[in-house]
C-alpha cells in the first residue's frame, strides 16, 4: 500500500489515553512508544531528509508480520536459532498494534521518530496525550514503505535494550526484562514499570505458521 506524502504538518483530530506513558487504545489493548533518544546518532553520511506521511492503516495477519521479523533478523545478521527468536518479538508487535489491527504505516512496534529530519515520520490519529497543563503533546511515529522495514525498526529498538539474545534463548524472564528498559516508564518513586506481561500472548502464537529456511 502506497502512503501518502503530506507537504505540510496536520493536526488530526485523536482520541486514547496515556497512563503513565502507556497508551491505551479503545480496544483495551496496551501500546507504547520508544521515546528514548540514542545517546549517540548513528554513525556515518547524512541519508534522506524525513517525509511525513499520511497515517494509513496497514493491518497484517501474525504470519505475515512473523514472516516479516524473520526476514528481519536475517538482514540484521542473526541467525534464527529457534522459534522464540521470532515468537517473542511477534508477541510485542500484537501487543503493540492491538492484534495488528491498529498498525498504522507498517510501524510493527509503535517506534517513534526521534529524528524526524533523517526519518519518514506520521502522527498516529488514535493516539493523545496532554501534559500537566492540559496542552496536547503531539507524538511522532515512523512511517516505514513495507512490513519488513517496520519489523526490523522494531528489532532493532529491542536489540538496543537487550531483549534479541534472551529471545534467542527461549528466556521469556529475561525477554520481559529487557522489554521493561525499552518501556522506560517510571513510577512516583522512580521505579521502572514493568512491561506487559506477554507469557499469554506467546502461548496464543505458538501456531503460527512461518518459514525460517
């Protein structure tokens, strides 16, 4: 699905909830996104300056996104070593999507842009928040052109906060740990809030259907 190009900044109209840096969509589902700036920009020439896109709707079925984190991990250089690998990252991209129903812009894990100069970038209608003055904070998401770029954003997003090598080795605790960094919500007392708890989300993907060869 070709997305379309805004040549100008839009404010579309929204509506959810943030609690605690959680946003919860009407569905019920839990979506988050990935605020925290890299301490230290990539390496190398400049690329493309960012394009704002339209938000479009890209809904996918589980086996088209596990197809597409697989092809993922193979571009990233790592092996599937068995199908936790896949199954963990697939369980937070139906978490964050709200069962891919509400993926927009084939962003298969809500990663937002933090530089916006550098990358294609649109603002997800359906998420709102307000600050402590009741001003709208306007949030913003990457816009990837296929399925397989939006899953290795997220890859790489979980990989920067350690979660890639415990899926790796079939270590759910160890997968919700690192995933509780990616988070990054805090507390009243500073604690990091864990992430949602994804043991019942794996056991529901279990059958699905992928091809790693």
């Amino acid at each position: 699905m070709k997305l379309p190009k805004l040549p100008h900044w839009k404010k579309i109209p929204t509506w959810a909830w943030v609690v605690g840096g959680v946003v919860l969509l009407g569905t019920g589902e839990v979506v988050r996104e990935e605020v925290t700036q890299p301490s230290t920009p990539p390496k190398g020439p400049p690329g493309p300056p960012g394009v704002q896109f339209g938000a479009v709707l890209t809904p996918a079925s589980a086996s088209d996104v596990a197809a597409a984190i697989v092809a993922g991990l193979k571009s990233m250089g790592r092996p599937i070593v068995r199908q936790e690998s896949w199954l963990f990252p697939l369980a937070v991209s139906r978490l964050e999507t709200a069962q891919w129903k509400k993926m927009w812009n084939n962003n298969a894990g809500n990663v937002s842009a933090w530089d916006r100069k550098k990358q294609d970038w649109f603002i997800n209608p359906e998420v709102h928040e307000r600050d402590s003055s009741g001003n709208e904070v306007v949030h913003y998401f990457r816009s990837f052109a296929t399925l397989t770029d939006g899953a290795r954003a997220m890859l790489g997003a979980i990989n920067r906060h350690g979660g890639l090598n415990p899926a790796d080795a079939g270590d759910l605790a160890g997968f919700q740990a690192a995933m509780t960094k990616y988070l990054g919500n805090k507390d009243a007392n500073g604690n990091l809030v864990p992430y949602p708890d994804l043991s019942g989300i794996v056991a529901s993907l279990r059958g699905t259907v992928v091809d790693v060869a």
